[in-house]
C-alpha cells in the first residue's frame, strides 16, 4: 500500500493539541489541523467514500486562541475547547455558563 493511501496517517502535516468536550466528558486530544481561507479548523473526524477520504466532523478555532509549539515542529496548542458537533446535534451537550 502507497504511504499516501494509508488512513492511519495524517493527510496534513500539522497538528493541534486541544481540549475537546463530547457530552459531559472533557478530555485532550491531538487532531489534524487546517486552514481554510485563512482561519484554523480541527479534524475531529474522516470519512472514506468511493476511495477518497473526507472531513466528517469538524471544529472551527478561535485563531487568537491558537498559538505554535516552540517545541514540536508543524504542532499547534488552542487555548479554547472545541465541542463535538455530534452531542451538539443531539442536544446531549452540558451548558457552561
């Protein structure tokens, strides 16, 4: 199998470390991590379809929370937390205030 066609590998050589909330749970993890035009969005999740590999779930990014390691080349840290849109969708979410 092509390195590039390997699913357990990042497509994108960057990284962000951040703080996730899925329903109750807060825990932290290490996802992919974008740019589309311009502001940050976290790869919560991959879907394959046909073959080619695409963005199920996803969590935009305060850009003035994201801040670079400077430690761990192509690694990002965010300051804020992200949700998992799937409890969000089911109304499982906790409300902070």
């Amino acid at each position: 199998m092509a390195e590039h066609d390997r699913r357990s590998f990042p497509r994108t050589p960057l990284k962000v470390i951040h703080r996730h909330r899925m329903g109750e749970r807060t825990f932290r993890r290490v996802s992919e991590l974008v740019f589309v035009n311009g502001r940050p969005r976290a790869m919560l999740e991959w879907v394959n379809l046909g073959g080619v590999r695409s963005p199920l779930y996803i969590a935009e990014l305060d850009a003035g929370k994201l801040r670079r390691s400077t430690h761990a080349r192509n690694t990002y840290y965010y300051d804020g937390e992200t949700v998992d849109p799937r409890y969000e969708d089911a109304g499982l979410s906790s409300t902070a205030g």
